[in-house]
C-alpha cells in the first residue's frame, strides 16, 4: 500500500537561509527573534549571521564542514545556526540539557566535527571535546569587523544542513543528516498547507537536540514571523504557558506529553491561551486522545491539533492530521494522516511488497524528505537507507521500523515499533497495545508499560499509571484489564505515579520508569 503526497516543484536551489534572506529583505524592521525581553530584527539578525558566515569562511569551514552548537536558547543560538549555513556547513546540536558524561558520548560520534560554538554557561559541558570551543560574547569584537553583506557561498538542495542524534539499536546514538531539499521541502509545506504567514509567530518549548526543535526553530523565519525562545534549559510549563498569554503567538510544535502538560497548566486555571492558537503540531511518540479530549471539545476552543508522523531520518516530518476529523469509534488508534508534500509512504511485507488496505506491516518513506543518511554510518542500522521502484523511477527509501497500515479512507495510522515486541511467557507482545487499554478505564489518566528482566532473564512488564484522582488498587486494574486483554498481556506489576517522566525532548522516559521500579522494588515499596 503506498500514499503519495502532493507533488510540489520547488526552487533550483531549495536552501532554508535564502528564504529567511528574502523575508530581510521585504520586512528589515520586523522583528525576528524574542528571548528574554531582547529582541532582534530581520536585518539585524542577517547581518549578524552573515558576520559569522564570513568568520567560519575565514577559519576553512566553510561548505561541508560540520559545526556543533551547544548553547541554551537565545539569539545569539539563532546567529550561530543562520551563520552556519550561510557559510555553506552543516550544524550539529549538543544540547545543553543533556548530562556532560552524554555529550561526551555524543562528541565522538561526530565525525570531522570543525568547532564547537558555546557560551560560557555551557562550554565546560563539552570542555572534552578534541575540536576548538568558541564563546560568540567573546568574538564581538572580530565580528563587528566582518562584512555584514552575504558570503558568496554556492548552496545546493544535496548540501547538509543540519545533523541530529538518533538512538541506535546497540545503544550507542547515531547520528543522521539532513539535506537542505529535504528541509525546505518541509517547510514549504508546511506553510503552503497551513496558510502560514508572517503572522504566525512561534513559541519553541521542547529541547534543543530534539529532531522536531530544529523545524520550530526555523519555521517562523522561513515564513516571516516571529520566533518566541524561552530563557529556560529545561521545559517550564509556567514560563511557556506565561509567554502564550503574554505575547501574539499562534503556533507551537511539541511530543505529545509536552502537549498533555500545557493542557493541564490550562485547564486547571482556566485559561484560553492555548485554545486560543492557530495550531498545535505534535507528534512522536502514541497519542493518548483522552488525555487531551475533554479540553479540545470545550466551547470556544479554536485551535487546530495536528497529529503528525515521521522519524528524523527523513527530516522530522512525513505525514499530517487534522485530529477534528477523529472519531474514536472508528479507530482505536487516532491516524496520522496522509504524506507531506514530495513523500511517499508504503506498507511493505517483510519481502518489501505492498500490503492491502487495512494490512499490517513496515512503514518506509521515500521522495524528497529522505535523509542523506547516518554520519559515520556503518553495519546493519545503515541499510535502512535503501532503494524503491515508484511509478517506474528508482528512489531512496528509509525503513522506519515502525508498524502500521492505511485505513479504507487513505490516512496513516502507526501501531508502534516492528521490534518494540516481547516475548512474555511465550507469546510476542506489544506493550502499547496494554498502554491503549489502560488509557480507556475509568480512573486512569495516563499510563505507559516498561519491559523489566527478572535474574533467570524472564521479562516481566510493569504498568506505571497516573490516576484521574485517588490511587487506584493493583487488583481492581487488573480485574478490569483482563476485561479487554489476554492474560499473558495483563501486567505483573502496577505502580501508581503523579506523573510520568518526560525525557528532554519530552517524551516519556522509560528508562527512568525502568529505574523507579527496580529502586522501589529493592526497597520494598508497594504496587498499585
């Protein structure tokens, strides 16, 4: 089964910079970037990246070098990223959140990395590093003596742009690159699709290292508005929520959980904020509808919730939906709609054939959002990145790894990992499957299932939920759960938590589940 996406032509050089360019040169007074009461305009933001361009030129790392960034939001992040492109190079970010001992890790995945832009806030977070670490507050002055005209640097589509950390089977993170095609092509659609405009301020509220920050990043100057930062290292659902009410923002991009939280900030105060926005774009990893059903029904919420799709291998974004189309009996797993434009997504067998309407099996996406592949790519993982015959011409195509079909009315809908399945007692589980379950009884507010091994090696899995109100008990959720699922599917352990623990790019962090459990179990502590 494939969808195809709209077929769009773009420019002879789709390059992000150049339409931030144009925008500086249309509306040099508006203003570019907020953070922290500081504010830059269009022109003072391109002269300042364009001095930085010409610094990088100057030092040899200009086009198709690698430049990491490790700096907490704020303008002078912004001039680094525009800066880094316009002088033909890829940036890389090292996210300040991050421990120190994880960006150690990630610096040696980077292969032929030329500097590192820091702060003095976070230059000792990557002071390991075997490259040069810059401080922009103390290149001031030498770039005050830059031109602040454009460097004449050759860009094409093929050219990286920008390169994210991914995890990796063998747990050691991969890094995959981004071309700049792919990347305008995103925002091209996104911005032709969603009436974008220069109007359509953003506010960034998710991690840097994220693969979806780097698309919030860019996408109010690449459609001439203006971009909200947060002086903050770590999500603040005051400080966000604070700056939706104080400020004309109409758009914000965020994982689902991130979404959950700003919807309980509002719900439990009673604002409109956030209903109030033109759209809600979030993503990466399971919907949990009910979590956010009672506020997007409420009268006078007008905002578009967008449920959208993709990996970061080809580049965030492959798929939309309008969740105002969802009706939950039809489907009990809300879709994610059909292909951005340039993007093909197929349902493939093991034997990489088609599947039917309605059939199960491997989600893979091809056209022009397909990635330029792992930085230092080697073994298994790199043959991901493979090649499809469409409509008679062959084309690149990433195999996701991730399971789902199209419904009879065309839209996409993911039903978790291919290789996300364990074996419980004999049969092959997928724990979303349970986390579906637990989402729709009464009293469960939100849950997620972790995989744990006992010493003989058995997995066992263990259901952490977050009640509606009082603590539910262990033996009244399972009764209730084997209700709707087998017994082999039933969790042999609940906890009740106050919340779930979101990783920095605010998804849930299983792994921290995993940990609370083993450090409440060998202390003794109680279950659900």
């Amino acid at each position: 089964m494939t969808l195809q996406g709209k077929r769009v032509a773009l420019p002879s050089a789709p390059v992000v910079h150049k339409r931030f360019e144009a925008h500086a040169e249309a509306t040099p007074d508006a203003v570019a970037v907020f953070c922290a009461g500081q504010r830059v305009t269009y022109a003072e933001l391109n002269a300042k990246a364009n001095r930085f361009a010409h610094f990088l030129i100057a030092r040899g790392h200009g086009r198709g070098a690698k430049v990491g960034v490790c700096l907490d939001y704020s303008i002078d992040m912004v001039v680094a990223i525009l800066g880094t492109l316009k002088a033909g190079a890829a940036y890389v970010p090292f996210d300040p959140s991050y421990p120190a001992a994880r960006l150690r890790l990630l610096l040696g995945q980077v292969p032929e990395l030329a500097l590192i832009v820091a702060s003095p806030a976070t230059a000792g977070l990557v002071e390991s590093a075997a490259v040069e670490v810059l401080a922009p507050e103390r290149l001031s002055g030498h770039l005050a003596g830059l031109p602040a005209t454009g460097p004449d640097v050759p860009v094409t589509g093929d050219d990286m742009c920008y390169a994210v950390f991914t995890s990796g089977s063998t747990g050691t993170p991969k890094v995959t690159a981004v071309r700049h095609e792919g990347w305008f092509n995103l925002l091209n659609w996104l911005t032709l699709e969603y009436r974008l405009h220069r109007g359509s301020n953003n506010l960034v509220v998710s991690a840097f290292g994220f693969d979806l920050s780097q698309r919030a990043l860019m996408m109010p100057l690449f459609s001439g508005a203006t971009q909200y930062l947060m002086a903050s290292r770590n999500f603040d659902a005051a400080m966000a929520y604070r700056m939706l009410t104080q400020h004309e923002i109409r758009t914000v991009h965020c994982a689902s959980s991130t979404l959950y939280l700003l919807v309980d900030w509002e719900t439990a105060r009673g604002g409109e904020a956030l209903s109030g926005l033109d759209y809600l774009l979030f993503g990466g990893e399971p919907l949990r509808v009910e979590r956010i059903a009672d506020w997007a029904r409420r009268e006078g919420n007008s905002c578009t919730l967008l449920h959208q799709y993709g990996v970061a291998e080809c580049t965030d974004v492959a798929s939309s939906y309008d969740l105002a189309d969802y009706r939950p009996g039809e489907h009990d797993i809300a879709p994610v709609g059909r292909p951005a434009y340039n993007t093909g997504i197929h349902i493939l067998d093991e034997r990489m054939r088609d599947v039917g309407a309605g059939e199960y099996g491997e989600i893979c996406i091809s056209g022009t959002s397909v990635g330029a592949g792992y930085l230092n790519g080697t073994g298994p993982e790199s043959e991901r990145f493979t090649t499809v015959v469409v409509d008679g011409t062959q084309r690149r195509l990433y195999r996701t790894g991730d399971r789902g079909c199209v419904t009879e009315a065309g839209e996409l809908v993911v039903a978790g990992r291919m290789d996300a399945q364990v074996k419980v007692r004999g049969m092959r589980i997928d724990p979303t499957d349970i986390e579906r379950a637990l989402g729709r009884l009464d009293g469960v507010r939100e849950a997620a299932v972790v995989t744990t091994y006992t010493d003989s090696g058995e997995a066992d899995l263990i259901a952490f939920i977050v009640p509606a109100g009082d603590d539910l008990a262990e033996n009244d959720v399972r009764t209730r759960l084997l209700e709707t699922l087998p017994r082999n599917m039933v969790p042999a352990r609940f906890l009740n938590l106050p919340r779930l623990p979101l990783s920095p790019h605010g998804k849930v962090d299983r792994k921290a589940l995993a940990d609370e459990f083993r450090n409440q179990y060998a202390a003794g502590g109680t279950t659900a």
